[in-house]
C-alpha cells in the first residue's frame, strides 16, 4: 500500500492512508494460530441503495496443535443470522464487540478438518465502500470496493483478520447486469441469476493472507493487454475513460523487468488493476488484483507534473513483496513497504536512466530527514497498525535495501533476493528470514546492519571537514557523527567511500573508511592536491551531511555527476553572494538534468538576495513542467513587484492547469489588489480537469481573508458540485467557514446551512469537513446540530465525533453569552456517556 502521490513534484498525499481504527496500548507480537485456516469462501450480495451487504462466509478449517472447544472470529459491526458447523457439532455463537465467537459441543480434535458457514448481513463503514449518485458521485461511476489493510475486512465479513495465516479463497458476487466484479485469481464462471442479478464466481487457489481478499464491483472501462500469457487488465471509471491510457502505460514494462530483476516470474493468474473512486489509500496491492485511487488520475496537459508509473510500479512490486511473501507482523511491515518501495526505484532507472534513479533515492532520502524520527524500522510499540505506514518502512526501508545492495554488488544482491523469494514463497516471513538468506548467500554477517538500521532507529548524523597537508601529500578527511546516542539512536558502523579527482589522471582514486567512532580523522596519500573531493560518491550511504568543500571544487562538482551536482547547488544556495547566484541562474538554465534545475531553483529561494529573484523571473520560460512549478514556488519567496509582475505574465500565457492553480496561490500575498481579486473571481468560475483552478483560486481567497468572495464561492460550490472532488469540497467548506465567520458577515446563515446540510453527507470525509467548518465559522447556532455528533459512538476510531468535539470546544471558547451555553460541554459529556453505555449492551447482546 502507498501513500504517496507519484507526482515528480511530491508531496505526500497523507489523506491518501487509512485511518487508525482502534488504538491499544503496549507492545505488539504475532497473534497464537490455534487453528491453520484453510479455506474462505465468500457469498454476497450488496445492495448499491442501502449501501448494505448480506453473505454467507464459508471457513475451512483444522486446529493445529491442541483440541479447540472454541473458534474466535474477527468480526465488528456484523450481524451474524445464522451460524452452521460440518466436521462438528455445534453447542452455540455468541457476538461481541468485536469477535463471532462459536463453541463446539465437541472439541474438535487436532488435524480433523471441520468448517463453520456464517450468515450474515451488514451495513459497513470500514472494509467495504459504495460509491453511488446517491453520494453525490457522477450517474454512471457506482462502485463498490473493498480495502482490507491492515485490519479492516472484519468490518464486513467474519474472519482470522491477522497477517500470519494463509489460505486460499473464493469470492461470489451477485451484482445487477451490466455491471463487472473484479477479485482475486481466476473467472471461474460468470452467470445469470434470479431478479435481474449476475453472479460472478472468483477463486485464488494459491494461499494468501486476509488482508489481501478483494472485491470490486460496478461499471468500469476496461482496457486489455499481456505480458506473454499473463492476461493484463486496467478498470476506470467511465467518466474517466479518457484517462485509462496514461495509467497503463507502463504495467507491462513493469512486469517485465521485475521478472529479470528477481529471477521469478509474475506469481499470479492474472494482473488487474482498478481505478476506484475517493479510494482510501494511494494504492493496495491485493493478490492478482490492485486497486488504486482515482484521484491519481490524470490529463496529459499537465505535461511532466504527473505520472502514475511511480504507483504502478510500487504496487506491481508487492505482488512479489508483500503477496507471494507477507510480513509475519506488523512490525516486520518493511519487509513489503521497503521493498515495493525499493523496486519502484530500480524501475526509474531502467524507464529513465541512472540520473532519474537516483534522484529517486534523493527524494527518498529527503524524506527520512525531514521527519528527524528516531523510531526503528521494526518497531513493535504501535498504538494501530496503521501507525507502522510512514517514512520509516518505505523511503527508509528503500534505502536499507540500496546500502545492502552497494554492499554485496547488484550480481549478489540479485541471487540473494531471488534465493528469499524461492525459499519464502507462499509463506509469511520476517526481518531474520531475510537477513538469514543475504548470510547464506554473501558469507556476511549482518547482524551489526540490522541492530543499527533496523533494530534502532534515526541515521547517521555526519559533519565532514577536509583540509590538503603539502608536507606529507595528504588529503585528510575530519568526521564527527554528530546524532545523539541515545537507547533508540546507536553510534553508527559503516563503510564511507571516498573519491579523489587528482589533475593529469583520467580515472579518479578510491579509498573506503570504516565510520565507528563519534570522531576520527582518515589521511588519503596522494600525488597532489586533488581537483575534487566527494564523500559517498556513488550515493550508498543514508546519512545527513555537512561537507563543505572549498570554491573551486564546487565549480568542478557543477560539471559532475547528478548527486554531485546537486549537493553543489545545495551548498551554493548557502551563499548569498552574487558569484553563488549567477552559478545557480547557468544550472537552472542549462543543466541536462531536470532535478538538477529543480534544486537550483529551490537553492535561489533560500539564497533570498535581489540577484536570485531577478534570475528566477528571468527562468520562467522552463519547457520541463517540474522546473517550471519550481520556479514559480521560488518566486512565492520574494514578496517583491518584480516576483508579481513575472508571475502575473506567467499567468496569462500558462497552459498547464497545475502551474496556473499554484500562480495564483502566490496571490495571497496581494490581498486588496484589485487586479488580483477580478482574476481570482474569472479563474473561480474556469472549468478545468476537478476544478483545480477553481480550488486554488477558493483557497487564495482564503488566504487573503476576503469575506467578499463567500457569495460567489457558494454559488460556484452548489452550481457543479459533482466537478469538485471529495476532498477539494471538504477544503471549500473550510474556506467557507473560515470566511465568514464574522457575525456581521450578511452570508453567515446561508453558510451555517450549507454545512448543516452536510453533516448527514454519507461521505465521511464531508461530515467531518462540515463539522470541522463549523467551528471555523463561530456561530453558536452550530452547537445544536455538533451536540448530537459529539455523542455518537462508533466500534473505531471516529474521526466525525473528533471534529465535533474540536468544534464544540472551539465555540465555547468564543461565547461568552448565557450560563446554559457554558453548561453545554458537560451535558454533552453526560449524554455521550449514555450512548457508549447503550451502544455496548447493543453490542454484547448474543446474536442468535
């Protein structure tokens, strides 16, 4: 599963993740099997009105080591109708909050095979997702789709819902004519049923884990291909049909190259990939069948800006890493992430080139620091498992697998990671297993690699000095790891390469240093002071660093390699002196490599000098849309009229909906501005792909506190809503609450019950907007319609019932009126304690 946009201009898309369900203190450990599953049949039926599903769940089944009295099932939410037991007798079931619990009049002994079928019914608000006109979805587009990572399939269908068990399964699903069913392996029959309903019949006779049943009905575009005689098929919705094409571009490309690159051929029936729409991660690698977020998809005018190969190919990957073998726990979850993660990097070189693979390692690289998080990769004190998807398991767990890749060369690493995959295949694995493979296949110990980067947490923190001795012919290298050690943070052990330029030699001069120390200095015989010094030139190393090497070398380093060139123009960006900016200004004009002008960019805004502005405005004219964007976020920098004024041109003749929408995002800067506020309302009412520019003309206005603007933003909102997308309406109403929430604004009340009327939205990502604006709005008339919200209680985590908390909260703040408003939090306390009460005697009420 991956969060991440796949944009070449990224930003994480943190919406794009499930949210935790549940939160439970302590440490975490690999669940008891007390019996080995080995089948699931699934039976259903949804119904698109009612946004419910009835089924009948067939598990097959012997217990393992001990005789079972007892079978616990994962089950929340479910309304269980009937239970039916074959190899036993059945004594009775009984529902709790969150398990369907059958006992057995008989245990039944080890190793006899026995099978329970359930049937039940449920309305569900986790697992399962409609999307239907009913939503406020196009006519046309109804869906339905399931996501069951991490925990998530017990929310409507009874089941061992851990990673550590695997089965084979079936799934059946009675749809109305005309609409298709995708899931797991194979089509085993495709059939008329009674009332206007088709049934499609799916079996995955190759074991796999829960979380990776799937399910997706609805109507689709459907296009076709093959990679030898693995059938190949991608489904968008139909309105997005003009957008199928730029997401399968590369799937069959993918599938050939990670065949070479692993040595094991596609372990699946089938490949199939599903655009599903406001889905609730980025994409979700299920066995044979991935389902991705429509949101990602995209218009070809947006030039370089998008691309969906990065998802593609980061979810091609789990097909090998994560279903064919499936981390053990969730603490292990690197081992699917970091690898899917990983590939996706090899891919850019072997689609773009080694300049582009490692300018993916780059960003990889960049996330890690950002975030300064000292937790392990193999982290065990999650709260949820959700907790586990972060920059620790897939930027990280990336680069873990580069270094061990550096280390055994690309040859070793090839036939180690082939050897794991062979001896896991079909099996459920752990950080040992893999490690235990790269020993027996290298003779290497990598005990002290996984301690370090696995077991403990943070990275090495480097200051670097280098100084040139004439007397004995000396290049000395000074390095401080500079992190703090800490119980979580170990002092680093690792090899630091380093590479010498000496002038009238053709071919550089390599050393290797082992790093253990906090401080220590390494001495480099050479026959001259070198041209250029570069410390972990072939990028291996995941450390920050701080090397500042002199003048003239970084002008050497400018005509290097990419890594090389882009820490030069990092290093440059330092400087704020005329010479640094006019080098910047040549690089981001003229450099070959598009990231490379990219950082230059990035390198002028943080110079902040008259000269950088001026070269930026001169740089707009970028034929690469991903420099182009750059500049214009560089130029956000420099609240200056020479910025605005090239901006301002800019804006006239952009073609590409993404840059225009990030110009006039700048404009929040010119609040009052006539000009400003004409072309905010012109771009308000333009109609492009989702509306984006209209969103970012909304958002500036927001930023400026331009009240004057709300008539015109709920209009535009209540005249097409279905071009909005989910959660750019969600940020709409945001905006629209925020606006106006000056009680002598005359557009208060028509505001105040635009979001009333989406607090029942059957969207949650709109009820929790709504809920949200109305504490951005502060009238004290929202109290009444939060009060009922603030006392729901779900079996998870509710994210509706938070905002309204935060916004009940937020308005008492601001009243200072009458003693029964001041009384209305403890009331509400009261009556949300009631409905927890009533909810669990609902709950533990036996379903017989």
């Amino acid at each position: 599963m991956i969060c991440r946009c796949g944009q070449d201009h990224t930003q994480a898309h943190t919406r794009l993740l499930p949210a935790p369900v549940g939160e439970k203190p302590g440490r975490k450990y690999a669940r008891d099997r007390h019996v080995d599953v080995q089948h699931l049949q699934l039976d259903v039926t949804p119904d698109f009105a009612k946004r419910t599903v009835r089924g009948t769940a067939t598990l097959i089944f012997h217990p393992i080591a001990k005789p079972l009295s007892e079978l616990e099932l994962d089950a929340v939410g479910l309304v269980v109708e009937k239970v039916a037991v074959q190899g036993a007798t059945l004594a009775s079931h009984e529902v709790t909050d969150d398990k369907l619990v059958i006992h057995f009049k008989d245990a039944i002994a080890p190793d006899v095979q026995a099978s329970v079928n359930i049937t039940y019914r449920a309305q569900p608000e986790r697992g399962l997702y409609f999307r239907t006109p009913e939503m406020g979805y196009k006519p046309g587009d109804t869906q339905v789709w399931t996501q069951g990572e991490a925990e998530l399939h017990r929310f409507w269908f009874p089941c061992y819902d851990y990673p550590n068990e695997r089965f084979t399964s079936e799934v059946i699903c009675h749809v109305p004519e005309g609409m298709s069913v995708i899931s797991n392996g194979v089509l085993v029959s495709q059939t008329k049923d009674a009332g206007g309903l088709q049934s499609w019949h799916w079996r995955q006779d190759k074991p796999h884990v829960n979380y990776l049943v799937a399910l997706a009905a609805g109507y689709f575009h459907k296009l076709e291909d093959k990679v030898g005689e693995l059938p190949l098929t991608l489904y968008v919705p139909p309105s997005e049909k003009d957008q199928a094409a730029g997401a399968f571009r590369d799937t069959k490309k993918i599938i050939e190259f990670y065949q070479d690159e692993t040595g094991v051929p596609f372990p699946w029936d089938k490949y199939a990939q599903v655009y599903c729409l406001d889905f609730v991660a980025g994409g979700m690698e299920n066995t044979s069948c991935t389902f991705n977020t429509a949101n990602m998809l995209f218009r070809d005018e947006t030039e370089q800006l998008n691309t969906l190969h990065r998802l593609d190919a980061h979810e091609t990957a789990h097909q090998w890493f994560g279903d064919l073998v499936t981390c053990r726990d969730w603490s292990h979850l690197w081992l699917n992430e970091g690898f899917a993660s990983y590939y996706t990097v090899l891919y850019e070189e072997a689609k773009s080139g080694r300049d582009a693979m490692l300018y993916s390692l780059w960003r990889e690289a960049r996330r890690v620091m950002e975030k300064e998080d000292n937790r392990p990769t193999v982290w065990r004190d999650y709260k949820d498992p959700m907790e586990q998807f972060d920059q620790r398991v897939y930027p990280k767990g990336a680069w873990i697998l580069h270094m061990i890749r550096a280390r055994l060369g690309p040859d070793l690493y090839r036939k180690a990671i082939r050897r794991y995959l062979e001896k896991q295949r079909g099996t459920v694995a752990t950080t040992d297993d893999l490690m235990d493979v790269l020993e027996e296949v290298s003779g290497l110990s990598f005990d002290q690699f996984a301690d370090q980067w696995l077991y403990h947490g943070g990275v090495p923190d480097l200051d670097v000095d280098y100084s040139w001795d004439a007397g004995t012919k000396q290049a000395k290298l000074n390095v401080k790891q500079t992190q703090k050690v800490t119980p979580e943070v170990l002092l680093f052990h690792f090899d630091l390469p380093v590479r010498f330029w000496v002038k009238g030699e053709a071919k550089p001069r390599d050393f290797s240093v082992t790093v253990s120390k906090a401080e220590e200095s390494f001495s480099f015989p050479l026959p001259s002071a070198p041209e250029l010094v570069r410390v972990d030139p072939d990028y291996t190393v995941l450390a920050k660093m701080s090397f500042n090497p002199p003048p003239d070398m970084l002008k050497r380093q400018l005509q290097g390699d990419v890594i090389g060139r882009m820490l030069a123009v990092q290093a440059l960006g330092g400087k704020k002196n005329a010479e640094s900016a006019a080098q910047l200004a040549e690089v981001l004009n003229k450099d070959a490599f598009h990231g490379v002008r990219s950082e230059a960019a990035k390198a002028l805004r943080k110079m902040n000098t008259p000269e950088a502005r001026a070269y930026l405005a001169k740089s707009l004219a970028q034929p690469d849309a991903r420099v182009r964007v750059e500049v214009v976020e560089a130029l956000t920098a420099f609240p200056h009229p020479e910025a605005w004024e090239a901006l301002m041109k800019q804006a006239a003749i952009e073609k590409n909906p993404e840059i225009l929408a990030e110009i006039i995002k700048t404009w929040s800067q010119r609040p009052g501005d006539a000009a400003i506020t004409a072309a905010l309302m012109k771009h308000l009412e333009s109609e492009t792909y989702w509306n984006q520019v209209a969103m970012a003309a909304i958002g500036t206005f927001r930023a400026q506190d331009d009240a004057s603007a709300v008539p015109a933003i709920l209009a535009r909102l209540q005249k097409t809503p279905l071009d909005f997308g989910t959660w750019d309406r969600a940020a709409a109403m945001e905006s629209l609450g925020f606006l106006a929430r000056d009680e002598k604004n005359p557009q208060r009340t028509a505001v105040l019950n635009y979001l009333t009327e989406h607090l029942n939205d059957p969207r949650e990502s709109l009820r929790v907007a709504a809920a949200k604006s109305l504490g951005l709005l502060r009238d004290p008339r929202g109290l009444a319609w939060l009060a009922p919200l603030a006392a729901t209680s779900k079996p998870f985590k509710d994210p509706v019932r938070e905002a309204a908390e935060k916004s009940i909260t937020a308005l008492e703040a601001a009243q200072a009126g009458p003693q029964e408003l001041k009384d209305v939090w403890s009331k509400l306390q009261e009556l949300q304690k009631k409905s927890e009460d009533l909810q669990r005697q609902l709950e533990r009420m036996p379903a017989k």
